[in-house]
C-alpha cells in the first residue's frame, strides 16, 4: 500500500494550536489515519468531497465538531483549515 504525507498549512497549524490536548490529539490521530487512504470514507474516518469547484478538489475529514479541510496532490495530502462544525464552509465562497 502506497502511503502519502500529510502536510498542514500554516493556518491549519494556528488553528490546531488553539484547542486543548484531548482535541490536537483526536485530530492529529486523524491526519495521522489519512496517510493510508485519503479519499475513501471508512469506520473512523468520515471523508467527503466539497461541492465547491477546485482544482485540485477539495476533501473534509469530519473529527467529531471539528472538520480539516484538505487536498491531494500526487502523494501529498495538504490541510488547509482545521475548523469547529459551527463556522460551517461560508468561508469557502
């Protein structure tokens, strides 16, 4: 199985930085889960492709009230925001 690297953006890394321990964990478990298979949805990992037009296509991982924003280029997986579900994707537009 070919595994991919999962980089986080700079904002993704403010944003982590923010929560307390028990959360960084859970999601970092999560990111850390993504290097397998970043596109197909699984037990424990909640993945969608966003409807939003990009190129490349944008993915969320849902980790309980918090989504990471990622896309997938070659063997690169890069995240660009780590968000609470109560921002939703208005930010996107």
């Amino acid at each position: 199985m070919t595994k991919y690297r999962v980089f986080l953006s700079d904002t993704a890394v403010s944003q982590l930085s923010l929560l307390d321990e028990k959360q960084k964990k859970r999601i970092k478990d999560a990111l850390h889960n993504l290097e397998s298979e970043p596109f197909q949805p699984r037990s424990g990992a909640d993945i969608r492709k966003l409807s939003i037009p990009s190129d490349p296509p944008l993915f969320r991982l849902r980790i309980g009230d918090y989504r990471a924003i990622y896309f997938v280029v070659e063997r690169t997986i890069k995240v660009t925001e780590i968000i609470h579900r109560s921002k939703g994707y208005k930010w996107l537009s």
